[in-house]
C-alpha cells in the first residue's frame, strides 16, 4: 500500500494524518478522562457519557446562537464563556443523575450499565424533542478558520491546534485536582477503602457526587471541542461510546497516563490508516488490534492489577 | 426447589411450559390474523437470545453486550443459503453476471467469493448456523475467561465485537449487502417462504425449536452443571478452590447462549426474509439484555414472556406515539433495574405465586409442592456480580 508514493510524500502524508489524528485524540482523551474518573475510580460503567458530552454541544451551540443574536461584538470570544456554560450544565446533570440513579447501584456494576443506558436514550430522545433531528453546527469565530501554513505539502487547521491546546490544560486541570488537592486525596481516599475514609471523616456519599459530577462536566467541555469537529444531532455521542470505553480499558482503567497513551495510539493508528484504506476498515482493523491486545493483556497497558 | 430433585423440571415449572405451550400453539395462531402472526414470529426469533442469556448472564453472571454478533451470525449464514437460491441464473437474468446475489453485481463483483460457495448446500449451511457461531464464542470465551476477565470488562469487549462486526459488515458491502443487507430472500429448497401458509408453517416450526432450545435450557439448569454454574455465579472463588475450572465452564456458558442466539437469527432469516446489520450491532444486542432483565433474568420462562412484552409494547407504542417509545424503553430499564432485579417473573414468584397457592389451598384443602416460578434457590436476592 506504501508503493505508490515516494518518500517525501509518505512523510506529508503521516505528519497530514498525523495532525488530523490529534484532533480526534483531543476528543477521545476528553470523553476518556470523564469515563476514566468516573469507571476508574468509582467502578461505575456510564453509558449515557456520550450524551452528556452532546449536552455540552448544544450548549455550545445555543451560547454561539445567543451571541450571534445580541452580542455580535464580542462573538470572537463566546466560545470561552460556552465551555464553562457546557461544563456548568453537564456536571449539574451529573450530579442529578447520580443523586436518582447511580448512587442506588454502587454495588452492582453491570446494572449501572444497564440503568445508564436506558438513561441515553431517554436523553437522545429529549435531545431529538427539544433540539430536533437535524443535526447542528456551530459558526465558529473569525480567528479559528484557516490554517498554518508549515510547508508546501503541510497544513495545519487552527481549530485542531486549539482544540489541543485546550485538550492538554483540562488534563493538566484533572491532574492538579487528582494529585494534588485535597478533594482529589480525599477521591483517591476513597476508592482504596470506602469504610476507613468514612471513618476518619471524608463524607464518602458527596466525595462520590463530586467526583461523577466532574466526569461528566469534562464530557461536556468534551462536547464543546466536538462542535468544532463534527456537527451535533442526539444521537452523535453513541458512535463514540465504545470507541472511548476501549481507551479506557486498553489504558488500564485509575490511570489517567495510561488513558492518554491509548488514546493516543488508537487514534493515531485510526488517522493513519485511514489514508491509505475506507474509513470503515480502518476503524475495524484498530478496534480489531486493541481487541486483540486486550485479549493477550486484560489489564491494559498501564494499570498494575485490574482482575473483574 | 423441591428436595426430590428432577431431572428436568418440577411440577409447577412443567405447569408453566405446558402454558406457554398452549399459548403459542393454540392461542395466538387461533386469535391472531397471519401479518400479526408473523410479527409474533419475529419477537420470538428474539426469545432465543433471552433463553441464551437467561443461562449466560442469569445463571452464569457473565454478560454479554455482543449477542447480536451471534444472531447475527447465524442470521446471515442462513441468509447466504436462501439468497444465494434466490439469485439462480433463471432468476438473475438481467444481471451483467447471472447467477450471483444481485448486491455482489451491483458492487462490481463478478465471481461468487470463496466463502459463499459452500452455502449452496442446505446441510453445511445448517451446520454453519450452529458452528460458526459457537467457535467464534469458544475463541473469545477461551480467550477472555482463562486469563480470568470478567464483569463489566467482558461486557465491554463484546460490545466492541458487535460494533466491530457492523462495521464490516457495512463497509464490505460487495459480499455482505451493505447496510441493506440480504433482501428478496424467496425460496427453501424449491418451497416459497412468502406466501401466508408458509409463514404459518414457519412459525410452527420456530416453536418447535423454541421449545427444543427451552427444554435444553432446563436440563442444564436441573443438571450438576446448573447449579455449577450458579455457584460460580456467586462466590466464583469458592468453586475454583474446589478443584472445578471455573474458566471452562464459563465458556460453555457463553457458548451454548451464542447457539441459542444464532438459532435466532436463522430463524429471523426465514420468518421475516431479509437480514441486515441492524440486528448485529451494539443497540440491538443490549436491547435483546433487556428483553431478557424484564422477563426476569433467572427464569427460563420468563425471558420468553418478557421479549413478547416488550415486543409488543414497542410496536404498539411506536406505532401510536414515536416520540415517546424511547423514554418508555430507557424509562423500563432504569425501572427493572432498581426496583426489579429479578423482572415479571420475579414479581410473579414474590407476589402472584403465593397468592395463588393460598387460594389453591384454601379450596382444596390441599398442601402441594409449593415451588414457585423462579426457583427460590435460585432466586436468593439479586444476583451477585
């Protein structure tokens, strides 16, 4: 398939691919990060986190509406306030979702798959109520269109260079509060023994809320990169359900590097190939190498122990 | 459960298929005009599934997000048999290439693939309905249960598979029909499946294999392997030290609900006479989990039951108010889900079932076995993970 192109053009092509790649790792470490919080460090399975990263995308969508409408000047700069407005409504959504559902099934992982589920669709079909079936797309500002011109046969989209640019603060942001905070001590806390971080007096209950609120608030800045990307319709975040959860699992679930490194190989192995076969058996020959490896390696790449 | 311990099945487990039985024979082809007998028909093909799970997921604990990879696979094994019959050289005239399915022509192809060419056989086709499927689950149960992976992973994997499977079936649409699928399927061997007695005596024939796969499913549940099975379900560690290979009986598991499931689908293929990769991928696979936890994920029955339910629910309610069939679908999952693990039968066991005994009682006089629906030893509180 490579005997086609001489050399400097197989070179444009990968760093081409290569760039187009990212975007999609952007996207992939975003949902993943969520999942990998709320999977990783409290066992839950969220199927509906592709629709709270759609909720965020509306949001983005209806904040780039209401600029364009009555504050035309400062529309160059809506997209910061909607990122905070799409992390806003998908953590308060989360947080509502865990106080009716999820906290009722902490001991039963496979029901929470289920009752999550449903949850998607009924979300898809308030989605398709409220917003419609058409799916949207945003107007993005002046200052990201166009690209970079690095040379005669590479350029490089503005849009994609922030969306990575953002991509790597929110997982520096996830770090810091991971590693470094005291809530995120008092997280790490409680996944290693819930009964002794009660007894010295982390309220295990609100750590729990918290922490399923903060996964679900980075799907929806999620979502606020995806507009970018790709147009919105209820039922946009199902096609990345799965592809995310095989991040998560081929990182090594309680690891955020691990989550980065697969999300990075998978899409890059994805963007790659792409170019040179259909896009369809692109995607089957990656997700067919990470089922393979998972088979040889259950525990992923980075995690230490990760039996059932 | 009684203490003499049958076989096959107990008394009032006996009392219930012999219900269903009625049921399905006599009721619905007597109450029901031939269109509605054939979507009965249709919703049946999906009890199979429910009947692999209910062994699978209810006795097993293992579950499995990828059924309709089996149904699937079956479906279209099934479906090369009878397209293949269809598109004969009389039949496909017009074609630029006679004698192919019209797809592969549609899509340049010129020379029937490799793998189609033993499906012009009914027998290897009925034995790749069963086998195709069961080794493919024996590779990733053998793959996924020796090295001990389970739970929410295994779920995980099997999702992957199904959506993997779409995928290609989708993109390779010159030798699997696309997004389209097979269509235009006609005959068995000669025999028009279209017209109305055919479809009735197609439906007889699906309930025979239903009660075929039903009886299977008891005699595994009353067997040592059964309540092996349950064991592992709930201290998987305890049945490992005893000296049994827990791995091996999990494959088994997965492997005779994948037979079950690809029975299904063959049956799909000729009751309803198309197959397309919307029964494959990953929402109908987890719609097919659902019929099963409405019916009662422990009861063997009550899986049949709960794939009619729903069923026919969703055509009622899509056909009246589309708008609200999917808060309805995702509304009964989050319901089952937290207030009745054990789904209608379940209920049944917990309320209907005593009621009923009591009345017996009271009128007869009389203390008989009093086993419910759902074994009770089965149906200790909700199934660990």
């Amino acid at each position: 398939m490579f005997g086609d192109y001489s050399i400097g053009d197989l070179g444009s092509i990968f760093v081409m691919q290569g760039f187009a790649g990212l975007i999609l790792f952007s996207v992939y470490v975003l949902m993943a990060l969520g999942l990998a919080i709320i999977f990783g460090q409290m066992g839950v399975i969220n199927m509906a986190h592709g629709e709270f990263m759609i909720l965020g995308a509306y949001v983005t969508w209806m904040t780039s509406n209401f600029f364009q409408s009555y504050l035309p000047g400062l529309f160059s700069g809506y997209f910061f306030l909607a990122m905070i407005l799409a992390f806003l409504a998908s953590g308060a959504l989360g947080m509502l979702v865990e106080w009716v559902l999820i906290r009722h099934l902490y001991r039963r992982p496979l029901d929470t798959l289920l009752a999550t589920w449903g949850l998607s669709l009924m979300l898809q079909q308030a989605y398709r109520s409220i917003f419609g079936a058409r799916e949207v797309g945003v107007e993005l500002p002046q200052w990201m269109l166009g690209s970079m011109h690095v040379s005669d046969s590479i350029e490089v989209p503005i849009n994609g260079v922030f969306v990575m640019a953002l991509t790597v603060l929110i997982t520096m942001a996830v770090a810091y509060i991971m590693y470094k905070s005291r809530w995120g001590r008092q997280v790490r806390a409680v996944v290693q023994n819930r009964v002794m971080a009660g007894a010295v007096g982390i309220n295990t209950e609100k750590v729990d809320r918290y922490t399923f609120a903060l996964g679900c608030g980075i799907a929806g800045v999620a979502g606020s990169a995806f507009t970018m990307i790709g147009s919105t319709g209820p039922t946009s975040g199902q096609l990345y359900i799965v592809d995310t959860f095989l991040v998560v699992v081929f990182g090594g679930a309680a690891s955020l590097l691990g989550t980065i490194a697969s999300a990075f190989s998978i899409s890059q192995t994805q963007s790659t190939l792409e170019f040179f076969m259909s896009g369809s058996m692109a995607k089957v020959l990656t997700l067919l190498a990470v089922v393979g490896i998972l088979m040889l390696r259950p525990q992923g790449l980075f995690a230490l122990k990760v039996r059932k | 459960m009684t203490t003499d311990n049958p076989r096959f099945a107990n008394r009032s487990e006996l009392l219930g298929i012999l219900v269903l039985a009625v049921l399905l024979v006599v009721i619905l082809p007597l109450c029901l005009d031939v269109f509605r007998l054939n979507l009965v028909a249709k919703y049946l093909t999906y009890a199979f599934v429910a009947l692999g799970l209910v062994i699978c997921w209810g006795y097993g604990g293992i579950l499995s997000l990828g059924q309709g990879v089996f149904f699937g696979l079956g479906g279209y094994c099934m479906a090369m048999f009878l397209k293949l019959e269809a598109s004969s050289p009389e039949n496909t005239k017009i074609q630029s290439t006679p004698g192919i399915p019209d797809f592969m022509d549609w899509n340049q192809i010129t020379q029937l693939p490799l793998f189609w060419k033993p499906f012009h056989s009914l027998s290897f086709t009925i034995a790749a309905v069963i086998l195709v499927p069961a080794l493919f689950a024996f590779i990733i149960g053998a793959a996924m249960f020796k090295r001990r992976v389970g739970g929410t992973y295994f779920a995980i994997i099997t999702q992957a598979v199904a959506a993997i499977l779409t995928i290609l079936i989708v993109g390779q649409q010159g030798y699997t029909g696309g997004i389209n699928g097979m269509t235009d399927l006609r005959t068995l061997k000669g025999w028009d499946i279209r017209p109305d007695h055919a479809k009735i005596v197609l439906y007889f024939f699906e309930v025979a294999c239903l009660f075929g796969c039903i009886f299977i499913a008891q005699f595994i549940r009353h067997s040592k392997l059964g309540r092996i099975l349950i064991a592992m379900r709930d201290k998987e560690d305890r049945v490992r030290f005893s000296g049994y290979s827990v791995a091996n009986f999990k494959i088994f598991a997965f492997t005779i609900a994948a037979v079950f499931s690809a029975i299904g689908g063959a049956m799909f293929a000729l009751n309803v006479g198309f197959m397309s990769p919307s029964f494959v991928g990953i929402v109908p696979s987890i719609e097919m989990v659902i019929y099963t936890a409405v019916g009662g994920r422990l009861s063997i029955l009550g899986a049949i039951y709960g794939t009619l339910l729903v069923n026919f629910a969703k055509t009622s309610l899509s056909e009246s108010f589309p708008e609200l069939w999917l808060f309805g679908l995702g509304g009964l999952f989050i319901a089952v889900v937290l207030a009745f693990p054990n789904g209608l039968a379940g209920i049944w066991g917990d309320y209907i079932q005593p009621q009923l005994n009591r009345l017996l009682r009271s009128r007869k006089s009389r203390s008989g076995p009093t086993a419910g629906w759902t074994d009770n030893s089965v149906a200790d509180g909700a199934p660990a993970e």
